[in-house]
C-alpha cells in the first residue's frame, strides 16, 4: 500500500485480473481492506484502450502486454531477465515460500521479481505515455 500511495491512478493491464488478486488480499488482510479497495477504485486499465485505439502487425492478432509493448518500446524487452513473465513470477514464489530454499536463493529470487515488477511498471508508464501523447 506504500508503494502505491493514497492518490492518482493505478495503471494495469486486464484490470479484472488485478482487481481480484486486490480482493485476495483483502479477504486475507482485513486491516487493509479499506485500503486495498481504494486501490481498486483507482484502476485505470489499459488494454481496452489497446484494444480500442492501437494495433501494430507485429502484435500478430495478440493484445497481451507481451506483444503490445514490444511495438512502443522495444528497449524494454523481458528477454534479459531471469523471471521474465507472470508464470515464471508465481514459480518464483513458490520457490521463495520452499523451506529448503536457501537464504542466497531467496534473496536471489526476490531481486530477480522485483526486476520483472520493475519492468512491468516501467511498461505501463510507457505505454500510457504513447498513448496520451496520440503517437
């Protein structure tokens, strides 16, 4: 909820998804349901906006973030990373949770999951920015 803050919008991509991953966390974390609800109240999602607006040929027919950014910001490829999608984000945390996992490994884990979030933040940013700017 920090990293958040109280105010301005969320940016997401398939606002259904991330709206019931929040929920998750409300019904496991009743203190900060009140919080977390404002969050959800602040999602503004942009793959309708993608899919309204946007298409380039090398999406070939797919909207995911995968095949959309690529097109508006190519710098910022998944490529490079050790955890470079959401499948891979959840076997990372499933291996962080293991109680053989190593106390290297973990910490090991944990940067590279927060240099996919990193990435995906940084994509939504981007990508909000192209199409704010009409390009």
């Amino acid at each position: 909820m920090e990293a958040v803050g109280a105010d301005g919008p969320i940016l997401v991509y398939s606002a259904p998804f991330e709206r019931s991953r929040l929920q998750e966390l409300a019904g496991y974390f009743p203190d900060l349901a009140p919080a977390l609800q404002a969050a959800i109240d602040r999602i503004v999602d942009l793959l309708p906006i993608a899919r309204e607006h946007y298409y380039h040929p090398e999406m070939r027919g797919s909207w995911s973030l995968k095949a959309v950014l690529p097109t508006i910001a190519p710098e910022l490829d998944y490529g490079n990373l050790e955890v470079a999608d959401g499948g891979m984000a959840q076997e990372a945390f499933a291996e962080i949770m293991q109680p053989e996992t190593s106390p290297e490994r973990r910490q090991q884990l944990r940067a590279a999951l927060l240099l996919y979030c990193e990435r995906d933040t940084l994509a939504m940013v981007r990508i909000a920015h192209y199409f704010e700017s009409g390009a």
